[in-house]
C-alpha cells in the first residue's frame, strides 16, 4: 500500500511540475500535432509505432497531453502500462531529487549526448523508467502489472526513448 501511495505523490508532483513547469498548452485549439516542438502532447512517435518498438499487443491510449498513458498486453498475456511526459522546464538534477524522495534507485547515463537516468523501484521490478534532460526532461515510464521482470521494462524504457530522440532528428 506505501508503494502505491508512493506512486499517487509521484504522479502528483508530476501534474503539479507540470502546472508550473510546462508550456505545452494548446493554442487557438491547435492540436498538440500542429506543436512545432516534437516532444509536446503524447510525443512524435504514433501508437502502432510504439507497440511495435516493445512488441506489445492492443494498446490504447488512455491520457492526453501533457503527460500520456497507454495500456498495452504482452505477447505473453500479461499487462503493461506505459506513461510518457515531457516537461518543458524540468531538470534532471529535479527528478534525481523527486527520485530520492521516493526511494527509486537511479542509474545516470547518457542518451544519444542527452544526460539522463534510470528509475527503479527497488520493490517492483516490473517497473522501471528513462529520463533523459536537454531543454526540460522527456519521461517513459514502463510497469508490468504483474510486477515480474520479464519483459524488461528498463530494455522497453529505453526502446521507446530511442524511438523519441531519432523522430526528434537525435
């Protein structure tokens, strides 16, 4: 129950960065497509795209812009939920911070010259997360609902990065 209540301040603080943080509004009712920054709304990559990507089967979205969620099933069977957010003027040194707070293990790496990180939960590790930061931090958060490990949602995590930062011309 601590883990879950653990995720509800997470996605809090996120909403709440994002009241603050984040530029991603629509304007004159333009859809976040017509955004000519490619990070914003659910990202640049299509859905079918990004089932592809991490071989997962009917997904759907279930979230609008600024942060996204789809669910998705395994070949396996098995649940997975997916959730993208892009935060304008975010910093990783802020998401370390939220990290701590939580208690998520974190990995710093470097994606494509981008500055980023892994988040893990150390009780889930069906669960796992990348960020990486340029001009705000781009999120893909991972979680198998049966909480196993396989797929790596890490390896998955990072597929769908990849997937962002290349349509993004990275």
């Amino acid at each position: 129950m601590r883990r879950v209540s653990a995720r509800i301040m997470v996605a809090a603080l996120l909403i709440t960065a994002l009241t603050g943080c984040s530029h991603a509004a629509k304007q004159d009712g333009a859809p976040a497509s017509a955004d000519p920054n490619l990070l914003a709304g659910c990202g640049p990559v299509e859905d079918q795209k990004l089932a592809s990507a991490i071989a997962v089967t009917n997904m759907r979205q279930l979230s609008a812009p600024t942060i996204c969620d789809w669910t998705a099933s395994n070949p396996g069977g098995g649940a997975v939920d997916l959730t993208y957010a892009w935060l304008r003027d975010d910093t990783l040194a802020r998401e370390v911070q939220i990290a701590g707070q939580f208690g998520y293990r974190i990995e710093r790496l470097v994606v494509k010259n981008f500055g980023g990180m892994y988040w893990r939960d150390p009780k889930d590790p069906g669960s796992c997360a990348v960020t990486v930061a340029d001009t705000g931090t781009v999120t893909w958060w991972v979680h198998n609902r049966d909480h196993a490990a396989r797929p790596d949602p890490c390896a998955a995590a990072m597929t769908l990065m990849n997937a962002v930062l290349s349509v993004d011309g990275v």
